[in-house]
C-alpha cells in the first residue's frame, strides 16, 4: 500500500499543500510543521507548500478578546488569501489542514468552504487534546469542527481518546489515530550538554497553561540533593519578573527562547524531564525526550498517557502541585527508576515515533485523498 501510494503521488505530480504554522515562535506544532517540511525536501515523490498560520501579531501571553478577534479576523483573511494563491499558481493534489481549535475554527470552516467549491479534497488534522471536553459541552467550537470533519477526507487524532469520542458521535466521519514524529536521525547528533546529570528540564512556553506555577511551587518544597531546575523557552517578562520573585537560593534557571539544537542538547543530558501541561495533544518535547532515553513527569492530558505507558514515564495529574512534589521526590532521588524509565522511552520513540515511518503514513493519505 505504501509503495502505490508513493508511485500514485509521483505520476500525478500534484502538491500537497499543508495549512499549519512554522516557527517562530517555537511551539510544538510549529517544530512538526517544520520537520515535516525539511524532510519533504528529501522525498521527490512529495512536492509539499506551507501555509504558514503562525499569529506573530499577538505575544504568547494576550489573551484579549477583541484583539484576538480582530487579529484573528484579519489573519483568516491572510490565510485564505496565501492558500488560494498557492492553490492557483500548483496543481494541487489534496490540502493538509492542522487545527489547535479556540477562535482559528473559523479558518477551518472557510476554508473547508472554499475547498468544497474547488472539489479539492483535505484532510483534517486536530493538535490539540481537548476534543472530548468540548464536545460533552456541546460547544459551538465542537459544532464548528464537526461542520468541517464532515467535509474532510480523513481526519487525523493524534491521541485515542479524541479518536473515540469523533467515532461515537460521528459516524460518518472517518478519523484515524497517527501519532506525531520525532526525528530520531538528527536527534542522535546532539551532543549531551556535560554536567547536566542532575538537572530537571522544562521546555515549552513559559505560560501558566504550561503548568508552569505548579512547577515553581512543587520545587519550592522538594528535596533537591544537588539538583537543579532550567526553564526553556519564550517568557513575557512581567510574568516571568512574578515567577521568580523569592527565588534565591532554589536553583531555578529561567534559560529563555533557544535554537532547537541548543534546546535539545540540554535535553539530551539532563537528569529529569518535566512537562506540568493543563493541556496538550501530542507533545514532540515528550517524543524528542523518550527518543533521548531521558526519564519523565508528565500530566495526564492529551496523549501523554498513551506515550508513556509502559513504565516510560511517571504521570500526574494536572494542576496538582502537590503532586508534582510526591513525583519530583521519587524521581529525584530514584537513580535506578530513572534509567529503567528512560531506556523504556527510548525504545519505544524509536520503534513507533520515527520520523519516517510516520512521514510514510502520511504519504498513504494524501494518496487516498488525491483522487
């Protein structure tokens, strides 16, 4: 099936074109984006064009309403207007839509609008975890996205939860589980920053979403023995100016936004990896983290429960400092967990998160859907 498949994409010479957001800032779909495209370029049989989505009108932490209304309003417009561009300018085979939900629904829609009218067939891909709360709640974001799955060829569930709440209520709708990538290839050239054996890591967004507070106060407590903690990644400084007031004396090191390399060669030496999500899909940090053989906390939201099942890692639950500081305690001073867990993650990023064996399921939809 893989074979015809990649045979039929390159007879038809047709593009894939995928609607999603490319750095910066650095965000997890954005870094998917990213290695998605870097590695199209090595595969003749995909001519692959990015709609770059990403908001860089906003800052990470406004969150207004009206602003993101307006802003929102004209960027849908800007989306729309690159994509019929691009569409007009390529024969194009099938668009590849990724959606993070909230307002950018409403580009979803549009553009499954626009789609429909050209007879152009998309798949529909949603990166984020909190499908099943929003379709108990019956909301008008879940309508939304329900009006545009019913269009999609195929829509992609990066965790099963969201896979078996889309089957449940629509049963017209065909979705599929596909995990997110990890390019294990590259990742093995990182050199393990030294001295890093008893640091705990975090990598992501330094915003309270991220679990970020319940991380600060959880270290407050724990016993460190000689450990300490890095925080990675684009901070606003007033938020970041509370974090670290009556810090001293913590180890608590705010690292700031990094070029992925840089950021993973800590990741590859660190001790502990921590991720204190309130909400995630499929988070690379986490696969990139297995695929390092790196032991971890994570909250149980999104997929995480699937990827570090196994004994790959120690869960907790969300906005649970508490229990955060009972998981750092354990894992802090737990060296052999530590590596059971970690050599668990890495086998398991390795055989199932691979950045080509993925790539090739994706290569078998946009096939299917280029008819």
């Amino acid at each position: 099936m893989k074979i015809v498949a990649e045979q039929r994409l390159r007879s038809l010479g047709k593009s894939v074109v995928l609607v999603s957001p490319m750095p910066p800032p650095y965000g997890g779909i954005a870094h998917w984006t990213k290695m998605i495209y870097d590695f199209s370029r090595n595969e003749s049989s995909v001519l692959l064009s990015v709609i770059d989505t990403s908001p860089r009108w906003r800052g990470i932490h406004d969150t207004g309403v009206i602003r993101r209304l307006v802003g929102g309003c004209l960027q849908i417009l800007r989306d729309v207007f690159r994509l019929l561009f691009i569409l007009n300018k390529n024969e194009t085979g099938v668009v590849h839509l990724t959606t993070s939900g909230s307002l950018a629904v409403a580009r979803d829609l549009l553009i499954s609008w626009i789609l429909r009218f050209l007879k152009i067939n998309f798949i529909y891909h949603i990166r984020f975890g909190r499908i099943p709360e929003i379709a108990e709640a019956n909301s008008l974001e879940w309508k939304v996205m329900a009006n545009v799955m019913k269009r999609a060829f195929t829509v992609i569930a990066i965790d099963r939860t969201t896979l078996d709440t889309i089957k449940s209520r629509l049963h017209s709708v065909n979705a599929v589980f596909m995990p997110n990538c990890v390019d294990v290839g590259k990742l093995s050239l990182c050199v393990p920053n030294s001295g890093e054996e008893r640091t705990a890591v975090f990598l992501g967004w330094v915003i309270p979403a991220k679990g970020i507070g319940e991380l600060i106060d959880a270290w407050r407590v724990v016993d460190r023995r000689g450990w300490k903690l890095k925080i990675i990644g684009p901070a606003e400084d007033a938020y970041k100016q509370r974090l670290q007031e009556n810090l001293e004396g913590y180890d608590v090191e705010f690292v700031g936004e990094l070029p992925h390399q840089q950021a993973m060669e800590i990741v590859a030496g660190c001790g502990l990896f921590v991720l204190p999500s309130h909400s995630e899909g499929f988070p690379n940090v986490i696969a990139e983290a297995m695929a390092f053989g790196r032991p971890i906390i994570a909250t149980k939201v999104g997929a995480i429960p699937e990827m570090l099942d196994g004994n790959c890692g120690l869960l907790i639950d969300k906005c649970n400092a508490q229990a955060l500081a009972v998981a750092l305690d354990k894992m802090l001073g737990d060296g052999h967990s530590r590596d059971e867990m970690g050599a668990l993650a890495r086998k398991k990023a390795t055989e199932q998160y691979a950045l080509d064996v993925v790539y090739r399921r994706y290569m078998t939809l946009w096939a299917q859907a280029d008819c």
